[in-house]
C-alpha cells in the first residue's frame, strides 16, 4: 500500500473513504510485488497499479462494489488462462491472490498517521491481516517508531504481530508472516502482510576515484543513501559527486568505525590501495552488512586475501568478500563498471543467479514474499 502513500494520505485527510486492493501472494511470474496495491475512491477515481495493466479493469470494479456494499473484505485470484489470455489474467503467466477491503480513514485514524509517516519519509509498518478468522481479515495494526497503534483484540497475538513487524522494518523488507496457533495463548492462526516503509539503504563508497562518482550514480538510482569516503581531501569534493548524498574526508577504516550500517548496507572499496584497504576491509568483514565488495585485479585479489589473513580473518569472513567487485558484463569504462557492481549488489540482495535469464528456466520472479514466523 505504500506505494501510492501520497495519495492515499490526501484522502485520510479529506476524510475520503476507499477501497483498497492488495496482492497479498504471488505466484510465477507476476509483475509487481507482494504488497503493491490499488486504491478507487466512490467517484471512481483510481491510483496505483497491480498487474502493469492485464487484470487492473477487473479489480477496479471490484474495488467500486465492496465500497458500495461497505461488507466484509473480498479476496480475488487471478492467473493465466490457456484458454482466455487476454480476458481477465495475466498474460505473462503468473497468479496474484488479491484482497479487497473498505478502508474509512475517520474509523481508522491510525493508518491515516501511517501514510502521514510515510510521506514525511520515516520509517513505518502497517501489518495487515491477509489470512485467518473472518472478524479480523484486513484488519491493521501500525508500527511506528517503537509504538504499536491500534490492536486486534488479543494481547498475545498484538504483542506478536507487533514483534514481526518491529522486525521487518529493522530489516527493511516487506514479507508475508505467519502468526499465532498457540492453543494455550493465542490460538487464531493468521497470515499477516507487513508493509514496510523504511529509510533508505547506505551505499558507502570508499575511494574517491571517476569509478566511485558512477558508481554513486547508480546507486542514487536504486535508491540508495549514498557516502563518498576518501581521505584526499582534493578528491573528496562535493562538486566531483553531485549524485553523493554525502562525501567524507576522513580515513575509510575510520569512518567506518563510527558511522551506523545495517543488513542492508553496501560498502564498496575501489582505492585497491592497501594501506586504505587492508584496515577498511578487516573491519567491513566483520560487519553485519549485506555486502562488501572490493575492487581490483586477481593478482590484487590474490595479495589482499594473504594481508587480510596475515591480521587474522577467518575464511569465512574472506568468504563475504565479493572481489574482484562486480559481475562479468565486459566492462570498460567507469559507467559499465558501476552497472556491473550494482547488478551484483542487486543479484546479492535477492539472491538472483547474475545468469542471463534466457538461460534459466521457470518463473522469472521466483520469490513470494513469504517468510518464516521467526523473523
């Protein structure tokens, strides 16, 4: 839902009532995400998108009739007819399980607060129950900050549900968790979507060097916080990276002590100097972030790993260690070599195979957006 937040925090201030359609599961190759939703207001006015068009006629008229009737949330699926492809499915052959809900933004104050957080760019968690008892299906429960808004009725299932969506948005991911089906404490068994809205993922560059001011480029275009870290004060200039959030004069090693990252951060080392690398990479690998990666030939590769094991990295910190940095596209020039890199840290990321997919077989969107209850 937060995709079309905007709009959605225009209406809860208008006091306008909607209906809003979510994909809460997916199969194959859908082509949007878990969690992408559409919302139709009662003149009919639309925003948003779930399937980029094949199914979008069909779940708006569903969205005008559970507004109009003002019941219970409907569920639709929709999927690939051999039969029919171009009626109501979805031509690339995927399946979307879809639910439909009133949303009344004066009898549920708390997800108005939500979209409020989320335009003003804080982090924020709307857990949303997709699965369960008929009295609680789309029923909502707020996370922001560290404070749970609204409940659903069960202290043990709310402490739960809260946790789960604590979690994920430390994690930054929105997923799809199972709760409950305890018979002494909390025995309604639920399947909760948690919408999460998060700040942004770090890119941390260090080197400030033609391939960092690309590479800052390309993560500005993925979204990413990006920092240029160098220690040459003539090199690490604003003007040199106008698509930096941030560049720091101050040694690598240093600035990595002291600065905050997380699962999701991106260190990227591209100064293949070892008085800059040796002591940065000692520290990156052994970090709770989601990649390191450093640049250099195989013949560099091949000395860093002898420095690093020479101040006492195991090899399963060496193993983190993505290097030489970047996938094998051919690259040349600084702007192929950062589109090599951030395809890897996005192949990283969603664990994709960097195998051009006419050579893979099966869905080419394979993950559901499911995970396990113990986040």
């Amino acid at each position: 839902m937060f995709n079309i937040a905007d709009t959605l925090h225009r209406w809860c201030r208008e006091a306008r009532p909607f209906a809003l359609a979510t994909v809460v599961d997916v199969t194959g190759s859908a082509p949007l995400p878990v969690g992408t939703s559409v919302a139709v207001d009662a003149d009919g006015n639309a925003v948003g998108s779930i399937s980029g068009g094949c199914v979008e006629g069909a779940v708006h008229e569903l969205c005008r009739q559970v507004l109009k009737d003002g019941g219970a949330p409907q569920r639709a699926w929709f999927g690939y007819s051999d039969d029919d492809a171009f009626a109501v499915g979805l031509t690339c052959g995927g399946e979307l399980d879809v639910l439909v809900q009133r949303v009344d933004p004066a009898a549920q104050p708390h997800l108005a607060a939500a979209f409020a957080e989320v335009v003003s760019g804080r982090p924020t968690a709307v857990a949303q129950v997709v699965d369960g008892p008929e009295k609680l299906l789309g029923r909502t429960v707020c996370v922001i900050g560290d404070a749970a808004h609204a409940t659903l009725g069960n202290g043990e299932l709310d402490r739960e549900v809260t946790a789960q969506a604590g979690a994920l948005l430390r994690a930054g991911r929105t997923a799809r968790v199972e709760v409950g089906g305890d018979a002494d404490t909390c025995p309604e068994r639920l399947s909760v979507l948690v919408h999460v809205h998060a700040s942004p993922p770090r890119m941390l560059i260090f080197g400030a060097v033609d391939f960092a001011a690309a590479l800052s480029r390309a993560g500005d275009l993925l979204g990413y916080h990006v920092t240029v870290c160098d220690a040459r004060p003539v090199f690490a200039t604003p003007a040199r990276f106008p698509y930096a959030d941030e560049v720091v004069v101050d040694w690598p090693h240093r600035y990595l002590a002291q600065t905050a990252v997380d699962a999701r951060t991106a260190i990227c080392v591209l100064t293949h100097d070892a008085k800059f690398d040796i002591p940065l990479l000692r520290l990156a690998l052994d970090l709770p972030v989601g990649y390191v990666g450093a640049m250099g030939s195989r013949r560099t590769h091949d000395e860093r790993l002898r420095r690093l094991r020479e101040v006492g990295l195991t090899q399963a910190q060496l193993a983190r260690l993505r290097s030489p940095i970047g996938l094998d596209l051919g690259a040349r020039t600084p702007q192929e070599t950062a589109m090599s890199i951030a395809a890897e840290i996005i192949a990283d990321r969603n664990r994709g195979t960097g195998l051009p997919l006419s050579q893979r077989t099966g869905p080419i969107h394979g993950h559901t957006g499911h995970v396990p209850a113990a986040v």
